[in-house]
C-alpha cells in the first residue's frame, strides 16, 4: 500500500489505486488541499472528502468525551492483520500508532488512529469509565502495546 503526507498540510493520505498515477506524476495534495486550491475532484475524491469531514467532526466529539479509546474492529475475514493485533487495545489520542510497525510488517509505516485510512472498517469507542472493561489489558503506549491491570492504567488515565 502506497502512503505519502500531503505537502501542503502534510496529513497523511493513503490512495486509491486510481490516483497512483497521480502521485507518481507529482501530485502529493490530499483532497482538502486540492479542494481548498480550486482543483478539479473526480466524484470519488468528492465522496471521500464529506467522509473525512465526517471523521474529523466525529474525533473531535470522542475527544471531548475522553482522551482515550478503545481500538475496534469490524471482525470480518478481510480485516488486515495489522488492525486484528489492534483489536481491543487502548490507545491514547494524542499518541496514534503505527499498527504494521506493531506488527512487523515492512512496507511504508504511517502512524493513525481506528478508521482514519482508506479502506479501514475499524472504529474508535470512547473509554469514559475504565472501571466499566475488564482488566488486565493491552494499552498502547510509548510505542509498544503492554499489558496493564486497571491500576497501573489509573495512573496515565488523566495525564
């Protein structure tokens, strides 16, 4: 899978295949910059534009609940591997991972938070009460996923 930053905000932007051609010939603008700039959309790149104002009205919502979420994925058979290792793990808003790095693939490594790239079925699901999971569990955090009982997690909940 092909992944750049766009050069004018430098959000990461995973392609459809069909815009590869695009890429390769120079131009590395997402959808919103390209928009922002008066270029022509095709009317994929338009669907995809109101889907990532969905997502970003959607994260600002989560945050205001908590500052943490557990990472959830649609458990279908064409979930990638990287996302299922991701499965039930707490994760921090202000510290996406990088799940193919987590699990030891080697292609382009980019670091996000549940459902922000293309193709991905997973979601986040704000943790309001961490009393209310069960414990122990895996938290990402400082880079690796580790295992925490509901104690050890109390001391970075509201950090």
């Amino acid at each position: 899978m092909q992944v750049f930053r766009c050069e004018r905000c430098s959000k990461l932007v995973v392609p459809e295949e069909s815009l590869y051609e695009k890429i390769y010939m120079g131009n590395t603008l997402c959808v919103s910059c390209r928009k922002d700039l008066g270029q022509p959309l095709t009317s994929d790149e338009k669907a995809a534009f109101f889907a990532e104002e969905d997502l970003v009205e959607n994260r600002a919502k989560y945050q205001q609940v908590s500052s943490w979420y557990v990472w959830k994925n649609v458990k279908e058979m064409w979930v990638m591997d990287s996302h299922k290792l991701m499965d039930g793990v707490l994760v921090n808003w202000n510290e996406p991972p990088c799940p193919e790095l987590l699990s030891g693939r080697e292609e382009p490594f980019a670091y996000y938070h549940a459902g922000e790239i293309a193709g991905c079925r997973c979601y986040p699901e704000p943790l309001t009460r961490p009393g209310a999971i069960q414990w122990p569990r895996r938290v990402y955090i400082n880079g690796n996923i580790a295992i925490m009982t509901h104690e050890q997690f109390e001391k970075i909940f509201n950090k």
